[in-house]
C-alpha cells in the first residue's frame, strides 16, 4: 500500500492546517496518508511508512509537542526512509523564523532518512496562495518519491 505518515505538532493550529493541506495534495497523488498528533507518534510508527512528513511550529526551536518525538528520532535508523518537514512561524522573529523545520530535517538527515524535498515554511496561516503551496509540496513529495523508486529499481 502507498502510504504517508504526516505526523505534526500544532499549537494555534497553523502547522494542522498545513498538515491538511498538504494530505490532499498527496491524495490527488493517488496516495493514501496518515494524520497524526506528534505526542500520539512513536518512531517506530514511522517506519511503516513509504515516506515520512514531519511538521512543527516555530518559536525559537522544537516545540514542546514535538520534542519527543524529535529525541525519540536518536534510537532509529531511519536509512531508505523519503522525509521531508514543514511548519509554521512568524516572519518577525527573522533568525528564527521556521528554526524546527531545520533542526527536524537535520535530524533526519543524521538518523540515514533522504530527505527528498526542501522545508516548507509558512509564516502563520495558510491563507489564499499558501493553501495551494501546501498542496503543492504534497503532490511534489509523492512525485520525488516516485522519482526514487524508480532510480532505485534501475540500479
């Protein structure tokens, strides 16, 4: 089965809203995705998974709802995972704007996951051309990973 885990930390709700925008552009993908709260996600939930997106908000570093999970990431290899991050933040705190998109695609990095895209940034809401962003980076995540399976297949 094809299938995504969106897992997220949301505290104003911005990062959800994201999560969900981004869930229907994989599913136009022909895609199935997972929803999840970050404190309901262990790690060994995201190695069921084809790809694995990870979102948080921004307000100096990884969120407390995130932190977790983010130091549960340390006891797994995460070696052939496709991942990428996305959050949102506020523009005004300009050095720190979108900081867990970052440290999370760092981290993923470390623990042997590719990660496939570039950190989607939001500052706050998705509103108006955001949505079709998030979408957008969905239908891109899934489009990558094809691209991956199928460079791995010819090797």
């Amino acid at each position: 089965m094809k299938t995504i885990i969106i897992a997220y930390a949301s505290m104003s709700g911005n990062t959800e809203k994201m999560a969900d925008y981004i869930a229907e552009g994989i599913r136009e993908e022909g895609y199935e995705v997972e929803l999840k709260s970050s404190l309901r996600t262990s790690v060994k939930d995201l190695l069921k998974y084809e790809g694995i997106l990870l979102g948080a908000y921004s307000w100096g570093g990884v969120p407390d709802e995130f932190i977790g999970l983010y130091n549960e990431l340390a006891e797994v290899d995460l070696n052939g995972k496709k991942a990428a991050a996305f959050g949102s933040g506020d523009s005004k705190y300009r050095n720190h704007f979108g900081i867990a998109v970052n440290l999370i695609n760092e981290k993923l990095q470390e623990r042997g996951a590719e990660v496939i895209l570039e950190g989607l940034k939001m500052n706050l809401a998705p509103e108006g051309n955001d949505i079709e962003r998030c979408k957008d980076f969905g239908r891109q995540f899934v489009k990558k990973l094809n691209q991956e399976k199928q460079a791995e297949k010819s090797l």
